[in-house]
C-alpha cells in the first residue's frame, strides 16, 4: 500500500488543526467530539479542498541536510571572525607603590674664569759705552727713547749719558695690529656725504613747493625717495638732499659747502715700525674718506721729533699714499723718530704769486711715529 493511501484514511481536526485517525471520535488536542457522519464528512471535504502539496524527507535526508546547514553557518562565522580584528581586553596588573624620598643635592658653584692679563717684564741693566745716545738705544732694543729717559730720569735731551753708566732698558710693549677701514665705493661715498634732512609732507604741500622752499630740484628729491610721479600725500614721510641745493642766488653764486670730512684713518706703516739705511724711501698709506671735490686734496705732514730739531716736511696728495723721499732722511748715523698725520684740506683762493690758499675741510688723523736711520757711520782706523 502507498503512502498516499495510508494519508488518506486520516482526518484534520477542524478546530485545532491535528491530524487523527480515520476512526477518531474525539481530538486529543481541543476536545471536540467527531459524533456527526455530516460534520466528519463535511470536515474531510474542508481539509481536502484546502490541502497543500506535501513534500516527505527520509530520516538520513533530513539529517544530511541539517547537517549541511550546521557546517555553512560554522564556516560562514569562522571566515567573518578572521576577517574581524581581535580586539585584548588587558587584565589588570596590580603595581607596589614606590615611595620616592627626594635628597637635596648642594648647588654647585661655578669659579668664574679669570681673563689673563700681561705681567709687564722687568727692565734689565745696560751698561753705557762710548758713542751711545737713548736714540740709538731705544733703535736697537725697539723701545722709544723716551721710556728710557722716564724709566732712568735722564734730561729732556739725553745728554748726561757717561760710559760705565748702568741704565734700566724697558721690555718693548706689544702694540694691536692697525684697524683698517675698508674703503667706501664712489657711490656709497657720495651717499655717506651728502646731508639730508627727513620731513613731514602737511597739508597743501606739493613736490614743486616743497623743492622750492629747500632750493633741491624735485628730480632729485624724487631720485633720494624712489618717488615714480610728482604726488605726495599727507603725513609722508620723504628725504630732502641739502648737498643737492642749487648755487646760492646773487652776482657771485658760491655752491654750498660740503660738510667736513672724518679724520682718515692711518693705515701704514704700523705704529713704533722701524726703517734702516736699506731703505731709500717711506711710503706712507691711508684710507680714503670719500670722494673728493676738485678743489679738496690731502695734506701729510711728516715732523722729526728726535732731539728737538724740528725739521718738518708738508706736502699734498690726491691719493691715499704718499712717498716720504730719501732727501729727509736723516743724514747722521742715529735713527731718528718722524712722526706724521693726514687732514682734508680745501682750497679757499690764491695768493698774490698764484700759490693755492688751503684751510682744513676735516679732523685731522691721529699721529703716528716710526724712526728712521741715518747715514752710515763713518770707519775709525784701528790702532798700529
């Protein structure tokens, strides 16, 4: 016998749903009681009608497929935990408290350094001989021949020197190496020396008046500003260039006179240096102190102070050197100690023979000396 016949000899309980046997008086479910032949025909033609088609799994099937379903929903979890990143709770460690105790360290004091200072050499003893001056003393220990006099209290002129006389001869003191001012160019000299004042532009005033009241061209009010056009405004701040003014109006027109000039700084020979009989002449060096106008030029006057003598030599230069000649040498066999300065002068006229009137256009430059020797002493013939 078929499946289907034996599902066909059983009933639906109309109430509840539970199928029963073909027999059943009563449903063990709900209760109800199947007494009537209608009400159990009527029910079988209910439940037929609206039966669905049913589909019956063996045991073996119905576990390999719960089976199959097991595995896909492991697998599935499995591959989406991988792809998850693991996240660690961290355990609690319980840490010891430390106690820390803080020991005061003493606060190191630092020694300063102490900057080294020139202990000045003793002087040492000389015994005078014959033919010996301070000059030529002070020449061949490379010390003035005035410390000599000061240190020995000998006269002015050093002439109480006597052979076997034991003089104290100082240690030459080290002199700085001369500062050289490093020459300006032609256009930041003329820059430098050239006078301006800084103004306020106010109210009403123009370019045109405003180089009218100082007596500047406005070209070169607006050259001094970098001015592209004529317009000021109010509360501008602008540079008016006084050694720019045109000549003072009248029959004689005079220009205006530049302001004076920084003493020039010397440059060589170094200060105390030394010159023998090798050398025929001295060249003496400065730095400039800006360009010069036409009627400028530099004066150098080389003085011998040695002795008193008072032999002088002024000359003038447009350069910054100038060649002391061999002809002021001194011609005795003594170095003798020249010492000279550099000042800016400008010509103010001429007098009744045309020789050029100067007067001083600036600071004259602070002195310096260097010695010079003589002529060669003369050869004594040695006794017979």
């Amino acid at each position: 016998m078929s499946k289907i016949e034996k599902e066909s000899k059983t009933k639906i309980c109309p109430t509840c749903g539970t199928r029963l046997s073909e027999n059943a008086t009563k449903c063990l479910v709900c209760g109800l009681s199947f007494d009537a032949p209608e009400e159990t025909a009527q029910t079988k033609r209910t439940v037929q009608g609206s039966a669905m088609p049913k589909i019956t799994l063996s045991l073996p099937m119905a576990l390999g497929l719960l089976a199959f379903f097991l595995l896909a929903g492991a697998a599935t979890v499995f591959f989406t935990l991988q792809g998850t990143e693991k996240i660690v709770t961290p355990t609690a460690v319980s840490t010891a408290t430390v106690t820390v105790t803080l020991t005061t360290t003493p606060t190191q004091t630092l020694t300063p350094t102490l900057i080294p200072t020139i202990t000045p050499k003793p002087p040492y003893d000389y015994e005078v001989k014959a033919g010996d001056s301070c000059n030529a003393l002070g020449f061949t220990f490379d010390v003035s021949p005035r410390s000599i006099i000061l240190l020995n209290n000998l006269s002015a002129q050093c002439t109480d020197l006597t052979v076997g006389q034991v003089l104290k001869i100082p240690h030459p003191t080290p002199l700085p190496p001369p500062t050289i001012t490093p020459t300006l160019e032609a256009g930041a000299a003329t820059e430098q020396a050239c006078e301006k004042v800084l103004i306020t532009v106010q109210e009403n005033d123009t370019l045109s008046s405003i180089a009218a009241n100082y007596a500047v061209p406005q070209d070169a009010i607006k050259s001094y500003n970098g001015l592209s056009t004529d317009t000021v405004f109010l509360g501008m701040q602008i540079q008016i260039p006084l050694c720019m003014r045109a000549a003072t109006p009248g029959p004689t027109p005079t220009p205006t006179t530049p302001p004076p000039y920084p003493a020039p700084n010397l440059l060589l020979p170094a200060d105390g240096a030394s010159f023998t009989l090798a050398e025929d002449n001295v060249t003496l060096q400065w730095s400039s102190i800006g360009i010069l106008h036409d009627n400028e030029i530099y004066r150098i006057v080389v003085e011998d102070i040695t002795g008193g003598e008072g032999q002088k030599l002024v000359e003038y230069a447009s350069d910054t050197k100038f060649i002391v000649p061999v002809s002021f040498r001194p011609k005795d066999n003594l170095p003798h100690v020249l010492r000279w300065t550099v000042v800016t002068v400008r010509q103010v006229g001429s007098d009744e023979v045309g020789d050029p009137i100067w007067e001083s256009a600036g600071a004259i430059s602070f002195g310096r000396v260097f010695s010079w020797t003589g002529a060669a002493p003369i050869a004594t013939e040695a006794p017979q």
